[in-house]
C-alpha cells in the first residue's frame, strides 16, 4: 500500500518469484490517493521459509516507501473487531514524556533514555522508572499546560471515527500516562485506556508512579481483560505500536502493525506503515473489512 508508481507489483513479484512461491490471484484497487494491491500466494513449493520470504517482502516494501501487511489467508479473512492503540508517537505526535522533561530541564538526558528504550537497549520499566524519577518536582501546573499543547496525529480522527462505524471496539493501551491517554480518548471517543499515572504531592510530581508500572506484558494483559469483555478473539484484534514496547502485543494480535516502526518492531510486526497519516492504517484494515461505503470517506493526502 502506498502511493501508485511504476514497479511496485515488479519488486514485490520479483521476491515471490525468486522464491518459487506462485502468486494465484493479484487485486488493485485505490482508496483516496492510496495504491492497495493484494495478492494471494502458495508457498508450497517455495525454496524458503514462509518467515524469510515474509522477511523479504517486508524489507522491499519498506524500501519502496510503501505500507506492507504479510498474513496467512485466513487471518487475513477473519474479520477484525477490537483495535489498540500505543499512545507516544502514534495517535499524539512526539513523546508525551520528553514534553514533560523539556518543561522539567532535563530533556537531553530523558530524550537518550527513550530512544534506548524504544530500541530495545534498555528493559522498559527501567528506563520509565529512571526517566520519571528525573521529573521529580514538576509543577501539575506544568504537567496541564503539556496535557493542553498536545499534538493529535494527523488523520487520528478520521481513522477512530470510521473505525467506529466500522464496528470496532477502541482502546489506549500505552506505557505513557493516564493524564494525556484519557484527555486524548475524550478528544477522539476511544472506548478503553490502560496507562501508567504519575503520583503527586503537594502539587508537584514525586518522580514516582501510582500502583504498578504498566510494562509490554501487562499491556497484553490489558487487551485480553478487554477482549474477554467485549467478547472478542486476540485473533480479532488489531494491535498499533511503532517501539519495542509495543513487540508483545503486536506478536500476540491477530494483526500487528507497526507505526513509524524502530527497528525491533521492522523484524517482528505482521504489518509495517512509515506514512506519518494515520488514515493509511484503516485502508491497510479496510483490504479486507471495511465498506466501500467507509472507504469513500477517507480522504488521504499524498
């Protein structure tokens, strides 16, 4: 999926070809300014594992600028119903956390801390733990005017919106805080949020959090509670994530894509997105579920 040019379907081809992996069926199709084009493959006969073609596919796509989704036909049918979304870097634009630092002077110090993290340097809890410790004496004061200048990312609430009419169940699942996860769920009616809070006393923050630290393994644990409520299968759900936090709940989804992916999330998602406009994410969803009626609607810029 991306923006149509010429040797598109030759490269991803070439790979399949390559492989001896015979491609029965192609569809082309177009949703706003978006080229989609499935195609079904037997991997049968191939000279390589379904995981390093999957790999391949993955890397050419990313290469050519282009989203890339690499599903088994069935999940690909199944009908999709709950979609969790990671909050820093994907429906808000930046880190809520490096706002708060900037606010706190310690942004170059929480900034390192961070991208170790999101790549995988660093265990995350550790990394959240340390980075919070160092906004010790913020003023709420300061924490509410970073709540405020908060960015939405683009295309955010159209792709809410009419995954909404879709039918689909929403949710925050995120590492960031409860603060800015529940004012962004206000702003786009997201159903579900699970987050980390920040503890407070005496009108500043304690560098400390209140109850548990909400890690990758509890994040998973927020979608099955979820799931189980709503009645939905984990091979239902949609999982959005772009770091290394995000790796166990985008594996265990029945659709994991990653966002603006660092490079742990590149190796393991089932799907890969670099476009900054969220509204790909629903015509990457929309292949197979959404309505003609739902896709018309999405207007997505070039």
């Amino acid at each position: 999926m991306g923006g149509d040019r010429p040797g598109i379907v030759a490269e991803i081809s070439r790979v399949l070809y390559k492989h001896n992996a015979n491609i029965l069926k192609t569809r082309a199709s177009a949703v706003g300014s978006l080229f989609i084009l499935v195609m079904l493959v037997d991997l049968t006969s191939a000279n390589a594992s379904a995981d390093w073609i999957r790999e391949e596919v993955k890397e050419v796509g990313m290469r050519l600028g282009l989203g890339v989704s690499v599903e088994d036909a069935e999940g690909f049918r199944r009908r999709k119903k709950l979609i969790a979304f990671d909050m820093d870097g994907t429906l808000v634009e930046g880190e809520t956390i490096e706002e708060l630092a900037k606010a706190a002077g310690v942004y170059e110090e929480v900034k390192q801390i961070t991208k170790d993290a999101m790549e995988g340097r660093i265990d995350f809890k550790e990394a959240l733990t340390r980075r919070v410790r160092l906004l010790k004496g913020l003023p709420l004061s300061e924490v509410e005017k970073v709540k405020q200048r908060l960015k939405i990312a683009s295309g955010a609430e159209d792709l809410v919106g009419e995954l909404k009419k879709a039918g689909f169940v929403t949710a925050i699942i995120t590492g960031g805080f409860d603060v800015f996860a529940n004012h962004v769920a206000s702003i786009l009616g997201i159903d579900y949020v699970y987050a980390n809070k920040l503890k407070a006393k005496a009108g500043r923050l304690t560098g400390e959090f209140e109850g548990v630290i909400l890690s990758p393994q509890d994040k998973l644990k927020a979608l099955k509670e979820i799931s189980r409520k709503e009645k939905v299968k984990l091979e239902e759900c949609v999982a959005v994530g772009d770091g290394a936090n995000d790796l166990i709940l985008l594996e265990e989804s029945g659709l994991g894509i990653g966002y603006n992916p660092k490079e742990p999330v590149k190796r393991k998602a089932d799907a890969l997105v670099e476009r900054t406009d969220l509204g790909a994410i629903l015509a990457l969803i929309g292949v197979s579920q959404v309505s003609r009626e739902v896709a018309r609607r999405l207007k997505v810029e070039g």
